[in-house]
C-alpha cells in the first residue's frame, strides 16, 4: 500500500515515538504537579517549520523543564533516553511536543535535488501528517487519549494562540 511522505511520516512519529513514549507519560509528571492536563499536546505547524527551542518562538511560552526521562531499548541502542519538554503558556504548565521528523519535510523543499518540491507541497504533506495521525489513533483510543494534535495556521497565529485555544 503506497502512501505520501506525510503519511509515512506520521506512522514513523506514532511507532517511534508515541507509541512507546505516551503510556509512561502520567508517571513521568512527578516534578510537575501543577500540569494542566496529563496528555501530551502536539503541537504543528501547518508550515512545517519547527523552531529548535519553542520558547523562542513565541514570548507567551516559558520552558520549564523536562518529564522525567523513559529509558528504552530500541533501534539498536540501549537505554534510549525519552523526555517530553513543559512549557508554561501564559502561566498554564503543558507537555508539548513538535514531531521533529516534520523537519524531514524542510530538508527536501531545500535540496537541489528535488526542485520540484514545493513549500506549497510540504504544507500538502504536512497536513497529509496530521489526517495520517489522526486515523491511525481513531484505531487506538486508549492512546488517543493521552495527546491532543494542535494544528496551527504559524503564519497568522502564535503557537501560545493554538495551544490556549484547547486549554479551555
């Protein structure tokens, strides 16, 4: 069954990372008792542009730390560390997370070798992500439960917008 890079990416995200990392992640809150939710907010851009500290993206957000980390055996390495970063978003206390293989998506729209890939494309694929996401996690309930996908227009709204936006 061939599908997009989106798509594929998405299912790489859900195996490689959710999968593993979100039925710990209550348990790994201890130093944060004061989190707002339990669940993991996935925060992503419609652009594809992650930025590599979210804090700096955004004045309304304040990283505050790290879960404590899940150690794995996986790929090939032992004890793979896996920590969720929390932010304060106007003083409410999140665990989010930004699906770093989205960058894969940056890389290509850049390189020379494939002209033809547009950012128009990479928005295409990012969304192809987000609708991939999603069903896969309609299969899984009680992992759907523990995150909330946060897709977000990064040319018109802040990440902070987006994100208080599902905070109530």
């Amino acid at each position: 069954m061939p599908c997009s890079i989106g798509e594929g990416l998405a299912y790489s995200y859900y195996t490689g990372f959710l999968k593993p990392v979100l039925p710990s992640l209550a348990s790994r809150l201890s130093k944060y008792p004061l989190v707002f939710s339990k669940k993991l907010f996935i925060l992503i851009p419609t652009s594809g542009n992650l930025p590599s500290r979210l804090q700096d993206a955004d004045s309304d957000i304040v990283h505050l730390g790290q879960t404590d980390a899940l150690m794995l055996d996986r790929g090939g390495i032992a004890g793979r560390s896996y920590a969720n970063n929390v932010y304060s978003v106007k003083k409410t206390q999140l665990v989010v997370d930004m699906p770093a293989n989205l960058l894969t998506l940056r890389d290509i729209e850049m390189d020379a070798d494939f002209p033809d890939f547009t950012e128009g494309e990479a928005k295409t694929e990012v969304l192809k992500f987000v609708a991939q996401l999603e069903k896969i996690l309609l299969k899984n309930v009680e992992l759907a439960s523990m995150c909330v996908i946060v897709t977000y227009d990064d040319s018109t709204t802040k990440p902070s917008a987006a994100l208080q936006s599902f905070m109530g």
